[in-house]
C-alpha cells in the first residue's frame, strides 16, 4: 500500500514544471547552495518562507519553530545560526513573525498545556517584560497582535547578542538582522523597523523597534 500518492503525484508534477521552465534548475541547485538570507520564522504552516517573499528554493536558509523564539538554549536554532553565518556567509538574517500566531497567544494566557509550556515560556517572559504597554490595551486581539510585534523584536534583539552574530561582526562580517512580521488575512509582511548591522546599533534599533506599532 501506497502512502501519501497524492503528495508524491504532486511532487512529480512540481518538478515536472519546474524543469520545463528551466531544464538546469535541479542540476544547478545540487550543486552548492549560495543563500543571502537565513529566515527564523513560526512553524504555522500558513507561514511559508520562500513563497511569501517569491524567492525559489536555494535561495533562503530556514528556521521555523513555534512563536519564532530564539533562546540561548537551544542549540537547534544556534548550530542554524552558526551554518548560516560561518559557513554560508548569509547577509541577512531576518526573524519573521505572524499576526495571530496561536503559540503567543497560547503564552498570553496562564492555561497549562503540558510540555509546551516550557516552550511558551520564553514568551511570557516578553509578556511579563512588557506587562505595562500591554496592560493599555483593551481590545483583546490588539493586545495579541501588539504581543506578536514585541515578540519578534525581543527575537531578533536575541539573534543579535548570539557569540556567533557577535564573532561575525566583530570580524567585519557583512550581516544585517531584521524584525518582521507577516499579516496572514492580506500576505503582506510589515517591517519592525529592527533591522541591525552592528553591536553599536543594538540598543538604538531596540529602542525604536519597540516604541514601533507597524500594525
């Protein structure tokens, strides 16, 4: 018994279309990969890198997991890091996030989930960092929304205190670090105006990402 034939149909028929548009595609793309930007974005599946940006395959390095967090803990998203800085030379690296993300809004409630709340965690904790700016938002879905803006700037600000991000500029690596975030109800990515291409930017970029309602 065949699983998944439709997936597999729908592949051949990808490739098969791909490489009537370019006989080359695949065999150019096998042979190294030259990404200019690493993407550390949310796990939805309503997120997708590439497509979102129109950039094909081989032309972004991808991180996704929920909520978009980056924590000095996880050794998944740092050895991603590290590959994409050290090794590909990547340009840009840009935290994405979404409005409406479930797992912000699963960390702006106190319910308790199982194992991931170890995860939401992280989350509560820009939450409870910004517990004043928040409280002044009435409207529920404002205060979520405000929390997934907040969220990938504390993210990207993460991102940059990273001894590999810290390694590559101090070495004059070209690098820059974005702060964005994607509005699934109309396809448009809005920027949290958190872009940092050195240490001494951090905390002015921070300043104004933070004080930046993009929404």
């Amino acid at each position: 018994m065949r699983i998944l034939p439709e997936l597999i149909e729908k592949n051949r028929n990808w490739a098969d279309s791909v490489s009537a548009e370019d006989p080359n595609f695949f065999s150019e793309l096998a042979k190294k990969q030259t990404p200019e930007y690493l993407w550390i974005g949310c796990a939805d599946s309503r997120v997708p890198a590439n497509q979102i940006v129109g950039l094909m395959p081989g032309e972004v390095f991808v991180h996704r997991n929920i909520a978009n967090v980056v924590v000095h803990t996880d050794f998944n998203c740092l050895s991603v890091v590290e590959y994409a800085v050290a090794v590909l030379k990547v340009k840009h690296i840009i935290v994405c996030g979404h409005y409406g993300c479930g797992g912000v809004q699963a960390a702006s409630q106190n319910h308790h989930l199982g194992l991931i709340d170890n995860w939401l965690r992280h989350i509560r904790d820009v939450r409870n960092k910004h517990d004043a700016v928040l409280k002044n938002i009435s409207d529920e879905a404002e205060r979520l929304d405000r929390l997934c803006e907040l969220n990938v700037v504390e993210q990207a600000h993460n991102v940059c205190h990273t001894t590999v991000v810290q390694e590559a500029w101090a070495k004059g690596q070209e690098l820059a670090v974005h702060g964005w975030i994607y509005k699934i109800q109309d396809g448009l990515i809005r920027d949290m105006q958190a872009t940092i291409t050195g240490p001494d930017e951090i905390a002015e970029a921070y300043k104004v990402a933070i004080n930046n309602d993009v929404s």
